[in-house]
C-alpha cells in the first residue's frame, strides 16, 4: 500500500484538475476485471457483477489548490483557493502550477500568522512585469502546495493525504482480489473539496443498496485541533456524526460489531467539523443507507499531514470485512 501512496500522492489534482490521478488508477487498474464508467462529470466507477445486496465504496481524489487570478504590476500573482486553503499556512511555502512553474506565497507581511484572507497573498515566481508573469501562469492556472511524500516508520507524510489516503486503501484491495464473489462499485469521485460536487452527481444514478465513503477525519490528539475522542493509532473511525449528517445506528451498530467479531480496531468519530460525500449520499434517490468510514489525520489542508500505516490497514480489514459480510 505504500507504493500505492507514495505514487498517488505525486500526482497533480486539485478540484477539476484530476486527469493526473485518474490516469495514476486507470495504470494500476489496467489488468483487473473491472467494468470501467466514466461519468460526464469525471467520475471514475470500477463495478464487479455479483451476489446482492450491492455495494459501493468511495473515495475522492482531488486534493485542495489555488487558481492564478491576475498579476499586479510588479508581477506578483493572485491567487484564489480551491477548496479549504488556510493562507496563514501557506506563506512562505513554494507552490508548483500544472504548468510546472514553481513560486513562493508571499504578502504584505509573509511572517504575519494572522493572514487569513486570499487579498493579502501574492505568489512571487521571479517575474518583474504583469505580462510576464501571467504569459508565464495564465489566468486560470491551477497550482497545489511543492512538498514532498515521506514514509518514516510508520507514518506518512504528505500534502494530499485527505484524500489520497483513502484511495489507496480501496486500490490496495481491488489489487489484491480478481472475484469479490459481490455486486460491487468502487467509485473515485471528483471535486469533493468545492462543496462534495462529484458525489453529488453519481449518487443521482448509482443504484447500490449500501454505500460507504472512505475519508479522513482529523483527529484531536494535537495542539492544533480542538481536543476530541478520535485519534492516530486507535484504529478505524465509523463516524457517527459531523457538520452535515447524521448517520444510521444501524449501520455504526453493524461496521462496531463487524469489527468486535473479526478483531479490527476501530473508533467513533464525532464532533468533525467537516463534512464527506456521504453528506449528498445519504439523501440521494429517496434516501440511501450509508456511512463513513474515516482514517485519523494530523494537520489536514496543511503542507505537510500526516497518517499512520497500522490505521490504514484497520480501514482495509474493516471495509473487506464489508465485502465479506455485508448489512442486511
């Protein structure tokens, strides 16, 4: 699964912006008996006929960005964000544009931790004129944070890992299995991070009886998250609850007991202030049972989060215990 990692969390895609990674799961996927969909939103769906009741797993693969907006006159861009960008965090950070040039965000003061507003931010790539700069970032240009993927012991850490985390675990399990002997979807849905688009659309069409969104969810074992009971290394979270959904206690109550009978490490996980594709799922056609199933994360949306293995593994036996034996 590391490989898996590593090579996704390399990959350019921000919100729209997603053909680098989709083209990253098509590589890996290109020998396995999948029916592959592609949607006319950019959805990507991998689907196996077989016993009901059907299921689908999902995961999104964007990851936050900025997008050039304009040039000043001393050639120092604008910028705008692609989903949930913290600029405070951001400043003296190099950012690498899909056209390959690489800049620094800077402002009106870089050092100033209190710069929370997208005006204040300028990108700095060493041009002295606005025609220069935007001939060579156009208007429109997306960009996401210059950092590198590191696997230390245990831990990973990386820009994307929200959610390229998540796409790994279900790769890992469609990797390792030709016949799932099940009716089953894995969906890699787009534009999650601008208000869950993607999930939106496919949730419209895909006739599956149970779904279930595999995310990260920040955890609140540090100093920089408000303390909460969800943490690295206890395993997967069953989310029972966030800012936007209310999930059914039939379905924590089957994924805790699933866990109990087969020895898998899990946790609820309450109280996120964030939300996940299950948000549109859920209401979807009349109502579709779901769930999100969730991996801890330290500094989300941040240069550099983290995850740790042994949770990533507790997530893929939870969700082949799914496959498995499924709600009824």
């Amino acid at each position: 699964m590391e490989k898996i990692l590593k090579e996704l969390c390399e990959c350019f895609g921000p919100p729209g912006f997603e053909e680098e990674v989709k083209k990253k799961i098509e590589d890996f996927l290109r020998n396995k008996n999948f029916e592959k969909i592609e949607d006319r939103f950019g959805n990507l769906i991998y689907h196996l006929k077989g016993e009901k009741p059907s299921l689908a797993f999902t995961a999104h693969i964007d990851e936050i960005g900025i997008v050039c907006t304009d040039a000043d006159e001393r050639g120092f861009l604008s910028c705008a964000p692609l989903g949930g960008v913290y600029p405070h965090l951001y400043t003296g950070h190099r950012v690498v544009f899909k056209n390959g040039i690489i800049g620094i965000f800077t402002g009106k003061d870089w050092k100033d931790s209190q710069t929370k507003d997208f005006s204040e931010i300028k990108i700095d790539i060493g041009t002295k004129k606005k025609e220069e700069a935007l001939e060579k970032v156009p208007i429109g240009e997306p960009g996401v944070i210059y950092s590198s993927f590191v696997f230390q012991e245990n831990k990973i850490i990386s820009r994307n890992l929200d959610n390229r985390a998540g796409v790994s675990v279900l790769l890992d399990i469609m990797l390792e299995n030709n016949n799932f002997e099940r009716d089953i979807y894995f969906v890699f849905n787009t534009q999650e991070e601008i208000g869950l688009r993607g999930a939106r659309v496919f949730s419209e069409y895909l006739e599956v009886e149970f779904v279930f969104t595999i995310d990260v969810s920040t955890s609140g074992d540090t100093y920089a998250e408000p303390k909460r009971a969800f943490e690295i290394g206890k395993g997967a979270g069953i989310r029972v609850m966030d800012r936007g959904t209310v999930f059914p206690q039939k379905l924590i109550n089957y994924l805790e007991n699933l866990a109990k009978e087969n020895n898998i490490k899990v946790q609820r996980d309450a109280g996120s202030t964030g939300m996940t594709d299950a948000f549109y799922i859920q209401t979807a056609r009349g109502g579709i049972p779901s769930i999100a199933i969730t991996i801890p994360i330290r500094y989300t949306h941040s240069p550099s989060s983290f995850v740790l293995m042994d949770d990533l593994y507790e997530v893929k036996k939870l969700i082949k215990a799914v496959i498995k034996n499924p709600p009824k």
